[in-house]
C-alpha cells in the first residue's frame, strides 16, 4: 500500500463560496489517506461539479440547476469563462482548452466505473485515486484562476469605455452604440461576467448630478443590457424616478419595455413612462 502525502495543492481554496465543494475536497484527501480510491475517485468528480456549480453562480447571481450531468454542466461554465476553443487564435491555447473537455469526461466516465456512486466495474489502485483528485483539483484551479482574470480584466474595459463615452458617442442609440467599431469589440465578445460586473458597478454608483452623468449612466447600461435583471430596474426606478437630471429614464425604461418587458412589474414604470414622455413631447411642442 502506498502512503499518500498530498503534493498536488488546490491554490484557490480562499475563492470558493460552497461549503459543499471544501467538504468533497477534504474528503479526497482523507480517503487517499486512507487508501478508499474509489471513494476518492467520487469525491473528486463531487468536487468538480460542486465547483463548477459555485463559479456559475458567482457569474450568473443564480444557482446551476441540478442535473447530475457533469460534461454539460461544465459547458455551461466553459461558455460563461469564454473558455470555448474557437475564441482562440492560437492553436495551442485551443488544443490545451479541448483537453480539458477530455479530463472533465475522463473524470466522468472513472467515477461511474470505479468509484463507489455505482456497481464498480473495476477496483481502483492509488495511481488510479490520486489521477482523478489531481486532476479535479487542476481543472478548478484553472476555472478559479479564468474567473478572476475576468474580474480583473472588467477594471480595464470599464475605464475604456468611460473614457469613450466622454465624448458624444454617449448620445447614441444602443443599436448604434454596438455599430461603434471600439465599442463592437467588447459588444461581440461573450464575457457575460465582464458585463454583469460593469453593470453591477454602474447601477450600485451614487447618483445622476448632471445631464452629462445620466447620457454615460444610460449608455452604458445600453451596452450590458443582456445582463439586467428585474431587481437592476426595479433599483433604477426607485433611485432615479425623482431626479429630473436622470433624463435618459424614460427613454431607457421604453426601450426596456419593448425588448425586456418581462423585466418590468406591474404598471407604476409604464404609467411613469408614458407620463415623463408626454410632458417632454409637449414641452418640445410649445418651444
């Protein structure tokens, strides 16, 4: 029998939000120690899935639902990171991506033949163990690490774009907005959590204090509008109703309605929508 000592660390433990995920993973440990492998082997393959659950989570603000598929649940993730081969120009990077698909399968297809989840088709040995513990603990280093380049990276493309909307490009239209050549190349880009951190960032901000602030508040939310939520108009509603230098809210609360009308409840924002543009038709009328 063969002494385990733990030589493979998991780096990021610090980033995990699931108590369940740190549980699989002591307990990896502690059945290498042991010399249980096929009860490390479903630990392992119960880590992963419990950390890809997490960082979904982390993006998305919503839970994974539960569907006991691995490979797909990993998709999801993979999409979500940007992490999908096809985004990437080098031909290395695309073939280490696509091999992480292989492990994630790999690790699948061990857990149902030689962990303890179901009849074993084989009995695992140590290399067998310490394989799928290594290699659970190697791909959520991976997916903690990608994730928090993009939060980092959400830092850069937040000061580039406020520094494009200083200049008139601020007035323009959302459609027109992701006509812009600069702004089409952040637009294009699947970074689903990039946006949803510049949109939390954006809408948490203190206030509109001039017309100026509402034109680049508004813009900006054009430009992750795919990431907002019931509660983010609901917020802006509630914070900017009253504030007559807000005056892109109505205009963006329409648009909202009819591309997102499912994000709006009830009729207060449709009756304030309807109001605020017809005292601004009318003020323009009697110039």
């Amino acid at each position: 029998m063969y002494k385990y000592e733990m030589h493979c660390e998991f780096r990021n433990q610090s980033e995990v939000r699931s108590e369940f995920a740190l549980e699989q993973l002591s307990k990896c440990e502690q059945k290498l120690t042991e010399a249980d492998y096929d009860g490390a082997i479903t630990n392992s393959r119960s880590f992963l899935e419990a950390v890809i659950a997490d960082i979904y989570q982390q993006i998305t603000d919503q839970e994974l639902p539960k569907t006991g598929d691995l490979m797909k649940d990993y998709q999801k993730v993979k999409d979500l990171l940007y992490l999908s081969e096809e985004k990437h120009s080098d031909n290395t990077i695309k073939s280490l991506v696509r091999s992480f698909i292989s492990i994630v399968s790999g690790l699948d297809t061990l857990s149902n033949r030689m962990g303890d989840r179901h009849r074993r088709v084989a009995k695992p040995e140590f290399h067998h163990g310490i394989l799928a513990v290594h290699s659970a603990k190697i791909i959520a280093d991976f997916l903690y690490d990608t994730l928090e380049f993009q939060k980092k990276q959400k830092d850069e493309i937040l000061c580039e774009l406020e520094q494009l909307l200083e200049s008139n490009k601020r007035y323009l239209s959302k459609e027109e907005l992701e006509r812009d050549p600069v702004i089409k190349k952040f637009t294009d880009r699947k970074l689903y959590f990039t946006k949803r951190m510049i949109k939390d960032e954006v809408v948490g901000r203190k206030g509109i204090d001039s017309f100026k602030s509402s034109d680049k508040y508004f813009a900006m939310l054009y430009i992750c509008f795919e990431t907002l939520t019931t509660d983010d108009i609901q917020f802006l509603f509630e914070k900017f109703s009253c504030n007559r230098q807000a005056v892109g809210l109505p205009y963006f609360l329409k648009y909202v309605s009819e591309n997102k009308p499912y994000l709006i409840q009830g009729k207060e924002i449709p009756d304030f929508v309807k109001r605020r543009l017809d005292l601004d038709e009318e003020g323009i009328t009697n110039k």
